[in-house]
C-alpha cells in the first residue's frame, strides 16, 4: 500500500538523497516531495510493522515523522 508521510527536518536534495540512500534497500522505491510544507515522503508500505521500523529508520536518520 502506497503511504505519504510528512516529515519534519528534510530542505533539500541532499536530505531527499540521504533518504534515499539509506532506506531504498529496506523499503524500495522512495519519492521526496521537496514542494510541500511539511516536505513528504511516499513509499509502499506492506504492514504497520513495516511503518514503524520505516519511522524509527527515518528518525535515527535525522528526520522525524510528524503525520502519516
């Protein structure tokens, strides 16, 4: 299932490519919507356990998730 989250942290390409680099292996294909306020990420997420490693991830990362 396809999911945007919005997330706090991300302003530019370089936060979208470390996103990117980080967690594509884990999670497949990542879009960072740099347009929005807050920024948004979509994934496919395949179950709420999924999302939650998906938060942690993001948040060890630097970035945390403020909505889904």
């Amino acid at each position: 299932m396809q999911k945007t989250f919005k997330a706090q942290n991300i302003s530019c390409s370089k936060c979208a490519n470390l996103i990117k680099a980080s967690l594509e292996d884990e999670f497949g294909e990542i879009e960072v919507n740099l347009d929005s306020n807050p920024k948004e990420v979509t994934l496919n997420i395949k179950d709420e356990e999924k999302e939650k490693l998906f938060k942690t991830e993001m948040s060890d990362i630097g970035f945390d998730i403020i909505e889904a």
